[in-house]
C-alpha cells in the first residue's frame, strides 16, 4: 500500500488520533519554519499554529496527498502570512514614527548628496546593470522581476512557468553573481 493510500485510509479513520500525527510530524514542520525564518520562537509559535490549524481541519482531509505534504502546505501558507504580517508591521511602525517633512527640513542636514556621492552612486547602479546584462536569460528575468518589479518567487513561478525552486536557484545563482562582481558589497 502506497503512502497515499495509507495516508487516505488514516484520514477516513475516525478514531485515528492526532495526537499521533502531531508528535510524528511536529519535528519535520519545525525544522522546515526554522530553516526558512531564522528565529526559533517565530518557527515554534509558527508550528504551533499550524497543528491547531490541521486539528481543526483533520475530518477534512481528503488524501489526495501525503500527510506531511497537507501538513507543510499549511506551513507555507502560514509561513507566508507571517512575513506579510512583518512587512505590514514594518510599515505601520514606520508610519507612527515618522516626522513630518515639513518639520524635519528645518533641523536635518540637507539630504541632497554630494556630487561625489552621485558620481559613485550612478557607477554603482551602471555597474549593477552591466552585470545583470551578462546573466543568463532565465536569471536575468528572476532579477528583474524579483528586484524591479518586486514579484514573490510564487508570482515569478506563476508569471514564467517554472517551479517555485528553479526560480530561487536561479535568483540565487544571479545574486551570488551580482555581488561578486560588486566586490561582495550590496
């Protein structure tokens, strides 16, 4: 028996207790939020959220995937909402603790650069662009439609017709390219 038909039949168990599939795939989603936020406490209260979520939605299970593919769908999703949660937060935050242009024109320095500083700063961005102009195609378009238009690597999967981690292997092959030839600064 397949893990799919397995995974079928212990959906439709009514008396199957998911106390056991909490305590065999809580380690699993655990390293997987962990892995891709960084902080332990986001990745537990993450993990957390996502058992209570499959708890509340077990009866529905259909099994037409795996346990923990159903398990880390609901990860991903939750995963997501987190950093759009951060971001909004972020802007919130800056929002509440920003001054009024008006006021701060009159104690900040002038925030025009010093030609100098434009000089360097248009060699930099005409450097940026030559070294995106070598990149392959595929890469060249991630770049761009991760860093110009802003896209999530979902959108970009969606937009170009590739999975979600060709794009991040391409996306990282041309940033590790881009900041080589930038000398390793950002």
């Amino acid at each position: 028996m397949g893990k799919r038909a397995v995974a079928a039949a212990f959906a439709r168990d009514d008396s199957a207790d998911f106390a056991e599939v909490a305590t065999r795939y809580r380690p699993q989603i655990f390293r997987f939020l962990l892995a891709s936020l960084r902080d332990p406490d986001a990745a537990e209260t993450l993990t957390q959220d996502c058992l209570l979520k499959a708890h509340r939605n077990w009866a529905s299970f259909r099994g037409e995937s795996s346990v923990m593919t159903w398990l880390l769908r609901i990860a991903i999703n939750l995963q997501k909402d987190h950093w759009r949660s951060r971001r909004l937060q972020f802007w919130k935050l800056t929002a509440t603790n920003s001054v009024d242009a008006q006021d701060a024109s009159q104690w900040l320095p002038s925030g025009e650069s010093s030609p100098e500083q434009q000089v360097m700063a248009k060699d930099q961005v005409r450097l940026v662009w030559k070294v995106v102009k070598g990149l392959s195609d595929r890469q060249r378009t991630v770049f761009l439609l991760r860093h110009v238009e802003e896209m999530e690597i979902h959108e970009i999967a969606s937009t170009i017709g590739l999975s979600e981690g060709t794009v991040k292997a391409h996306l990282s092959r041309a940033m590790v390219r881009v900041r080589a030839e930038l000398g390793g600064k950002r």
